[in-house]
C-alpha cells in the first residue's frame, strides 16, 4: 500500500495513513464510557452476541486465545476463565485509551492468565502459530488494510486453529435494513451524544456499517487469506454476523 493511497472512513474519502489517527480520536473520546454505551445502544444485546462468539470458538483449559481489536476486554475476560490456569489469553488493541479501561477491569478480575499489548492488527508482534484461536469483536470495520489483517491473522494461528470475527452486518429483509439505517443514522448520534458527549463517533460508526463488506464479500476476504471451511453464521437477523475460519 503506497502513502498517497485514498480508503474510506465513514463515508470519508481520507489519506491511508490518516485513517488510524482518525479512528484512534474516536476512541479516545468514547473510551470511558465505552462499555455503558454499548449496553445502551444495543439494549444489552451485544453481550447475547458475544456469549454465541465465545460458545463458537470452543476453547477449552490450556488453549492459548488472541483478543485482538479487544478494547475494554469483553471477550478477553470470557475467554480467561475457559482458558484456565494452563491457558493464556492476550488482549490486543491499538488505542491506549481503550486497553487503560481493560486493565482495570482485568485487575479487579484478578484472572492471572492474561496479557495486554498495544498493537496493530495489520503487523501483529507473534510469531506464526502461535494462536488457537484469534477473535475480533466490532474490530475488523475500523482497521485500514483488513485483507492485511486477516494474513497477519492467519500467520499467527496454528495449523487447524480458528478465526472468530463478530462484527454489524447486513440485515436480511428491507424492513429491518430501513429500521436499521433509521436508528443508526437518526437515534444513534443523539445517544451517543447524551451519553458519552460526543456525537462525531456515532456518526461515523452509523457510516462505518453501511460501508463494510456484506456476509459474502467477508466471506471471500476470509477464504482470499487462506482460510478453509468458512461459514458465517447471522444474528438478530444478520444485523450481526459471526465469520468463522479455519488455518489450514
Ligand atoms: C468497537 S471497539 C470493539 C472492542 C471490543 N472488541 C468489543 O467488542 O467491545 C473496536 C476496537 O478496535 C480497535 N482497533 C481499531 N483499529 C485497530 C487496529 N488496526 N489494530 C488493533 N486494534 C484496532 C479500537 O482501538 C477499538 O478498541
């Protein structure tokens, strides 16, 4: 990818290299109230999608988990206690912002078996095969290069290990899109701004889902970076979708 290199941010043609710092200034701004917000937006149901993410994965005790684009540590925390003591689990994120959240929530879990690093999911720091499992939760929209992503992915997952992506989706049917599209671009911004006093972010989360690749580009991404037996599996209607993905 050249510098001069254009992608989109929301609905925004930018600069490839301007897109990090961008995403990185909406989640500086959102952080502190990240996960209230969460719970508000979605009615509780992120925390219904997550549970089926994790239950997906199977891990079990020893395995070792990636977390990546794991923010305030959701799943990080889900996946330490089927881990167990014998297991590792690290967090990844590139916001620091993000990652301060999680290691207060992760300190007051006192779970010994995780890790936390700052880290791009386009060059991740590990070695190949390393991971059992790799998740990203809500992640995948926000990253630059994901095609470059999903290599550095599969490099780092062992032979037969799985990629789990949670991520909005396209919904199935015109009436639930139309309802979609009306609460993300209408309510959305306006909640966002209630309660953590920021609308920018909300907008541009609004856009970033219209903008991301439907069940079927993803799928192709997916397979495109090596990965076999890929199905995806939709929830709530396909407003969100889970991408899994085999190493070969
Ligand atoms: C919407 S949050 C999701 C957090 C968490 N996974 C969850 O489900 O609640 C998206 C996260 O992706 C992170 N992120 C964005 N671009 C990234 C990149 N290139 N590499 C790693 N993390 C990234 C952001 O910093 C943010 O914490």
């Amino acid at each position: 990818m050249k510098n001069n290199d254009i992608t989109h941010f929301g609905y925004q043609s930018v600069p490839t290299r301007e897109k990090n710092k961008r995403v990185t200034a909406i989640f500086d701004a959102i952080a502190p109230r990240y996960d209230l917000m969460n719970d508000v937006m979605t009615g509780g149901l992120h925390r219904l999608w997550k549970r089926y993410t994790i239950e997906l994965s199977g891990i079990h005790q020893g395995q070792s988990v990636l977390d990546l684009a794991g923010g305030t540590g959701d799943l990080t925390l889900r996946f330490s206690k089927l881990a167990g003591k014998n297991g590792r689990v690290i967090l990844a994120d590139i916001n620091q912002c993000m990652l301060r959240v999680s290691q207060d929530r992760i300190a007051k879990s006192q779970d010994q078996n995780i890790n936390i690093i700052q880290a791009n999911a386009e060059h991740l720091p590990f070695a190949d095969n390393t991971f059992d499992c790799i998740s990203v939760a809500f992640g995948l929209r926000n990253i630059t290069n994901k095609q470059l992503a999903l290599d550095s992915i599969n490099r780092t997952l062992k032979p037969g290990g799985r990629l789990l992506i949670l991520e909005f989706s396209k919904p199935k049917g015109a009436i639930l899109s139309r309802l979609c599209g009306n609460y993300s671009f209408k309510l959305l911004p306006t909640i966002g701004q209630l309660i953590t006093g920021h609308r920018a972010p909300y907008r541009y989360l609004a856009e970033s889902i219209h903008m991301h690749p439907d069940q079927n580009t993803l799928k192709s991404m997916l397979q495109k970076a090596g990965f076999k037996r890929v199905d995806h599996h939709n929830l709530s209607g396909g407003i969100v979708a889970v991408h899994r993905g085999f190493k070969a």
